[in-house]
C-alpha cells in the first residue's frame, strides 16, 4: 500500500501544473548516506505495483512494495521525505572523507 499525504499531493500537483502527468516511481537508491527509498518520474514495467492517488500514479516494484510496506510520500518544507516498513542501515563513516566505501 503506497499513501500520499495531503501536503506531498499538492506539491507534486503544483510540480506537474501545465506539464505532461508521468508516473513517478518509489525505489531504492544505494548512495552513500545508505540504503534510501527515492522518487523518479518512469515508466511502468511488467513487476510494478501501480496506485493511483488523485490522478497521479506511484510505480513500485511489486518484490520492494511486499518488503516495505505501507510506504507513505509525505512533504515538508525540506522536501518530500518517503517513510516505510523497510529496515535500512545506514551508510560508512568514511563518506566525505575519501574514504574507500563510497569511491
């Protein structure tokens, strides 16, 4: 189950206001700050979960949906921050450092 809270639903309304609507995909990114749920407009593929909220549809790998869910979009004034079941750890101290886990 993916929601949408009311704030993230208005940003990304005002962000698509005069644009074409895509879907915007949920996935993981491997960064260096660790493991984190991330948003991209995308297509659908054949293993994607599709919610639709209010016109807008949300693309999630059926496989990371079951591990993560509920998955909930939420906004704040620093942006759109995505909240779920999933247990992340966290990145290496060295990132910032030059250090060898992030090159």
């Amino acid at each position: 189950m993916i929601t949408v809270t009311e704030s993230a639903r208005e940003q990304i309304k005002a962000y698509f206001e005069g644009k074409e609507i895509k879907p915007i995909r949920i996935f993981l990114n491997n960064g260096c700050g660790g493991p984190q749920l991330a948003m991209a407009l995308d297509d659908k593929s054949g293993n994607d979960s599709v919610h639709e909220v209010e016109g807008i549809e949300y693309l999630m790998d059926s496989k990371l949906l079951d591990e993560a869910k509920p998955v909930e979009i939420d906004y704040s004034g620093m942006g759109f921050h995505l909240k779920s079941s999933l247990q992340l750890s966290s990145g290496c101290s060295s990132c910032g450092t030059k250090g060898s886990c992030c090159s």
